[in-house]
C-alpha cells in the first residue's frame, strides 16, 4: 500500500478538526486581453479564504499545467471530450503541497482549447471539478479520519466565447491512431525510445495484465459481490455492477486484442505512465513505472490496466484518487465516482491483499 508520508505536513487528526472555518475559493474569468478574446483563455485564481494556513496538491490545479480532466466544459448544455493527457502519479510527498497563507492568492492562465474539444465556436460554461478531499491536505487527512473537515473548496462558474477551430484539411491524424481501424485487430506491441531490457519487461508486463483483466472479467461475468468488489467499488447496485462488468469486458478485450504503442521517453519519477484519452492505444511510460515490480500493489501490468481503463473506446475512467487508501474511501463514501476512477479499476485487478 502506498502511504502518504508529508512530514511536518502531515496533520494531527484533532489539528483537523480545530481548523478554522472556511477553505479555498477558485475563480474562473474569461481572459481579458484583446488578442485572446474567442480563444478558450480562462485565468484561474485559487485563494485562500481561511484564517490559517492550508496546503494545495499542485497537480489536482493547472498551477504547473494541465495533467488530468480538472474541469467541466460543456457546450449549449452538453459536456464536451477531455482530450489532455491523464496522469499515474505515485503518492504525493510535501513536494507535490504549495502552502497558500491566509488571504494568499495563485492564478495561472489556461488555454482550454488545448485540452478539450473546443473546436465548435460558441459559448461555453467552465467550472472547476474537484472536491476539497482531493485538492486540500487538510480536507483529505479529516476524510480519511473520519473526521468532519471545517474547510471547504468552491468554485464559480464562467462563461466564455470560443471563435472554434479552422476544419482538417484530411484525415492523416485519424490514420496516425493507433487501433482506430476495424481491421487493425491484433495485440501487438510497437516502441518508441525503448530499450530491449524495456521492451522485454513491456511485453511480460501486458501479458500479465491481460492475465489481470481476464480473472476481473470472469469474477464480474460470475456475478460475484463479495468483499474484493464492494472494497474498491462499493456497496452493490445492479446499474454499477454492470457499469463495472461492462469496463473489465472492454478492458480485457482492448489487452488482448488491439495492437499498443508503448513509448520511453518519459522521465518523470513521480509518474508511472499517462495517455491521452482519445487516442488509444497509445501509452506512456515513466520512471516510476520501470521501479514497480511485474504484478502486485502498484505494478507495471497494473499500470496498464489503469491506463487502458481511462481510453474513451474503454471505459473513460479519470482520476479523482490516487492510492489504495483514496481509493477505498471513494469506493466507501462516493462509489460511483469509485466506478469511474482508475486506480479502483487497477486495484481491484491487482487484488492485493486478496479478497473474495
């Protein structure tokens, strides 16, 4: 199991439960400028309400840029694709905290259109999509102490024109998507900057996760609800259960099925792997995914079950908690964001320590 160890961050489960009243408020304006007027150009502005001091996880912000679905982006009412990349992270560290003082503010510009398909001018309404459990150290140590947090995180919404984007002049970029094609149904495996140690632990690694996806699969198709599935899924209801029958199915299917393109040039050692949702079956690796052992907590054929499970042609999982511990407590307090978070896909596989 993966733990959060923050040091001096780290807080004392009454220290929580004494924390001032209020938390942290998140704007959203269009931007202001000339020139980006029309361009999908939001300023975010994060603040601390609060009379103490609170920590923020910098990656669950576009602070340091987009790296997972951080908002709602919807079009005449109708929610459009997330096209950035999502993130495996490893457990945050203190590192990953930027403490924000009593009345401190940090904004960042966003180019949504980078990230979202925006490509149809209109209005849209934008709104910060995370909970305070997950972005706050503080709300999240009362979450997992059971504790009622006295911060909170809210979010306003905004309105904002978008000129769209000029049309395609071909389809070049679909031919270049890997496992579009009806026809192109065989599991292979292609490279980018792997070595051959690399390559070789990739195609161990898939193998083990089709072997992963197929014990899933055959648990869901049995119709069993014992603890393995109510520990990472929650209490059971028949809509969920197939939602998660229906996932694993896809899962199995895309592992054994499709041919994949692993590529090694990722070196970020907080990061097992990403991949851009709308373009499977493309993965990226990172450092930490050539530490993590074969199978078990964690893993490299865990990993890819996790990556595969956020392909929108899968099952369009995001990632709204990172870790066992998180993981569980979705499962238990809101199960069915547990149904859409990969690490419960990846851990219910994993199915380390074993439940029935």
């Amino acid at each position: 199991m993966r733990r959060i160890l923050l040091g001096s961050l780290l807080l004392a489960c009454a220290g929580v439960a004494m924390a001032a009243p209020g938390g942290v408020s998140v704007r959203l304006e269009a931007a202001s400028q000339a020139a980006a007027f029309g361009s999908g150009n939001v300023v975010f502005t994060l603040r601390n309400d609060a009379a103490t001091t609170l920590h923020v996880l910098r990656w669950q912000t576009p602070l340091d840029g987009v790296t997972n679905n951080l908002f709602k982006v919807e079009r005449d009412g109708m929610e459009v694709t997330y096209t950035g990349p999502l993130y495996k992270r490893t457990a945050p560290t203190a590192k990953d905290y930027i403490e924000l003082a009593p009345g401190e503010s940090l904004s960042a510009d966003v180019d949504l259109s980078a990230y979202y398909d925006m490509s149809m001018g209109g209005q849209y309404a934008v709104r910060y999509e995370r909970d305070a459990d997950s972005v706050l150290l503080e709300a999240g140590q009362a979450a997992k102490a059971g504790v009622a947090a006295t911060v909170a995180l809210d979010s306003d919404s905004a309105l904002l024109w978008v000129d769209g984007a000029p049309a395609a002049l071909d389809s070049l970029d679909a031919a270049k998507t890997v496992g579009a094609t009806p026809g192109l149904l065989a599991a292979t495996n292609s490279f980018v900057g792997c070595s051959n140690t690399r390559k070789s632990q990739l195609a161990t690694a898939r193998n083990s996760a089709v072997s992963y996806a197929t014990n899933a699969k055959s648990y869901l198709d049995a119709g069993n609800t014992g603890s393995r599935y109510t520990w990472w899924f929650g209490s059971y209801t028949s809509s969920r259960y197939s939602t998660v029958k229906s996932h694993f199915t896809n899962i199995k299917s895309a592992l054994s099925g499709q041919p994949y393109t692993f590529d090694c040039s990722c070196t970020d050692s907080g990061t097992y792997a990403y991949v851009y949702p709308t373009q499977p079956y493309r993965v990226y690796l990172c450092g930490a995914f050539w530490s993590a052992p074969n199978t078990g907590t964690d893993s490299r054929a865990g990993t890819l079950v996790h990556e595969t499970s956020h392909f929108n042609v899968v099952a369009a999982t995001g990632d709204h908690g990172y870790g066992q511990t998180n993981a569980h407590n979705l499962a238990t307090s809101k199960p069915a964001t547990a149904v859409k978070n990969a690490d419960n896909h990846e851990y219910f596989v994993e199915n380390n320590p074993a439940r029935n």
